[in-house]
C-alpha cells in the first residue's frame, strides 16, 4: 500500500526547508526566464502555507491570500500522484472559507503542463497579461466556487 498523502499547515520551523523546496522547484521550472542562477521567488515566509507530505518528506505546498492561490508548488518526483489535486483543493477551501466565490490565481503561460492541470481541474483562462516585473507572458485563470451556504 502506497504512503497516504498529508495535508497540514506548515509548522514554524520548517519554513527553511519550504523555502528551500520552493527555490529548487521555481529554479528547475522557470531557469529557461532568467539570466540568474536563482529565480526570483519573492519574500520567504511560508507560515501560513498548506504542505504535502509524503512518507514524512514536504513533496508539496500551496499558499492563499484573500480570493488567490498565491502558491502551488510540488516537487518533480511527485507530480502526477494527486498532491497537485489535494493541495489545490484545499486552497480553494481556504478561499471558500473567507467568503469569495470566484477563486484567481497567476500562471506562466509557457507552463504548458501546470495551465492543463489547472483547466482539468475547473479553472479557465480569465486574461494574459506580461508579468509586471519580468515582462514574460501571464495567465490569469479563475475558478467559480460554491457560494458558502
């Protein structure tokens, strides 16, 4: 029987090793956008993340702010086993939670495979727009939730 997959929140001393996945995984994906040995991935704090974790290792994470998922990140060796899934999932619940109805979040266009998985999930392409940093091509996708009863 395979490990079970575990979603929780991101304890205070492991923001290091948060951090530390997110820049391999961005660095792996996106190396081809940048003239940098790292890609910028923006501030290092993961206390309100939601992880995935796999025979007790973080295979995964996602964050939310207000109606957006901020954050899906999964590692490599990971993809395609259902964290991406579950961790989507949950951010949506967490959105849900606030009281928003239509969920948002900012994709890399040329990350073929990430948009596809968020259309086989329900989400559609709202407008591309050029990353207001960077200038490389953005998608805005955006889900319709369940209005909270």
């Amino acid at each position: 029987m395979p490990p079970e997959i575990v979603i929780r929140r991101a304890r205070p001393d492991e923001n290091g090793a948060v951090q530390e996945l997110v820049q391999t995984i961005a660095d792996e994906t996106f190396a081809y956008l940048f003239a940098t040995p790292q890609v910028p991935i923006g501030e290092a704090n993961w206390f309100s993340a939601w992880l995935a974790i796999l025979a007790e290792e973080i295979v995964g994470v996602t964050m939310t702010r207000e109606e957006w998922v901020s954050d899906l990140w999964v590692r490599s060796d990971s993809r395609r086993s259902g964290i991406g899934t579950k961790l989507l999932a949950q951010a949506e619940r967490e959105i849900r939670s606030r009281g928003h109805d239509t969920f948002r979040l900012r994709v890399v266009k040329s990350n073929a495979r990430a948009v596809q998985f968020y259309q086989s999930q329900g989400w559609r392409v709202h407008r591309e727009f050029p990353h207001e940093k960077f200038g490389h091509a953005m998608l805005e996708m955006i889900k319709s939730g369940e209005p909270m009863p």
